[in-house]
C-alpha cells in the first residue's frame, strides 16, 4: 500500500520507522513506542547507523552513566563496539577520544579528563528525524519545507563531552 513519508512527503511504499528510536530504550521496551511511516530514502541503513551512534553517544556521557535507563542499555552499546561487522564503529570512537578540559559553571578548569568529540551532524540528524517523526505523527501532515527544525546544545557549539 502506497503511503506518504513523514520525514520527505514522498508518496510510495513505506515502511515503518520509530520516533524517537528504539534502541535508544531498554528492554523491555514500551509496547506503545511511536512508529511513523517512511520511504525506503529516509528509513535506511544509514538512518540505522546514525540511530546507533546516537545511542552509543548518549550511553558514554559521563553526565548520564548512572541514570537506569543507560546502565539497562550499556550492555548492548558494549556488544555493538565489539561486534565484528562493525568495527568501524568502536575504531571511530576511539579516534574521537580527547583530552579535555572539565570547567566550572563559572568557566574554571578543575583539571584535564578523556572525554570525546560527538559527531554533531550525526547527532543532529538523529534529532532532526525525531522532530519531523513526531511533528508528523501529532499532526498527520508532513513537515513542510518552508518550516526550520534546528537544534542548540546547552554548550553551544562545544562538542566534547566527557566519558565515564
């Protein structure tokens, strides 16, 4: 059945994509998860992969390691940078690892940790895809292009993040 796509307005076959995405809860999982539909283009490997590394970023934030939700997932986020049909994936994270500085609210340097530098084009698609998803699925119509979805970090423009 051919349907329209949440995320381009392309009218076609679709397939069903979660908003926001699946993995980035732990099982098990709500049964009421929000799925919206979604062409082949939009819902894709790539997508997959951008979920993933979304997920993996926000289980190694050293703000978030004891919240129970992330310690629920974290064994998953360790299989997934061992896995051997993805070591491109624990080898880009490794190249990301920096010496950073940890700050004060104040802006004072307490000292030098490790900590990595977050792809943000990644991240952002991964949260631009929840936006326009979750647009589409309270309002039923597409997210136009004549509307802005963008996004700001607390730390604008600052993308390294400590690790646990």
């Amino acid at each position: 059945m051919n349907k329209q796509c949440a995320y381009c307005g392309d009218v076609g076959i679709v397939t069903r994509d979660h908003v926001p995405p699946k993995s980035i809860f732990p099982k098990p999982r709500p049964a009421n998860l929000i799925t919206v539909p979604a062409c082949p283009k939009c819902h894709s490997q790539q997508t997959s992969r951008d979920d993933e590394y979304f997920r993996n970023t926000l289980n190694v934030r050293e703000d978030l390691s004891q919240h129970p939700g992330v310690l629920k997932v974290q064994p998953v986020v360790l299989r997934s940078f061992y896995n051997p049909n993805k070591s491109g994936m624990l080898g880009e994270f490794l190249k990301s690892i920096r010496l950073i500085q940890q700050l004060t609210p104040a802006g004072i340097i307490v000292k030098n940790k490790l900590g990595f530098e977050a792809d943000m084009v990644r991240i952002r698609r991964v949260v631009q895809r929840i936006v326009i998803g979750l647009f589409y699925h309270h309002r039923q119509t597409e997210f136009r292009s004549t509307m802005t979805c963008f996004f700001s970090t607390k730390r604008a423009f600052k993308h390294c993040l400590p690790i646990i």
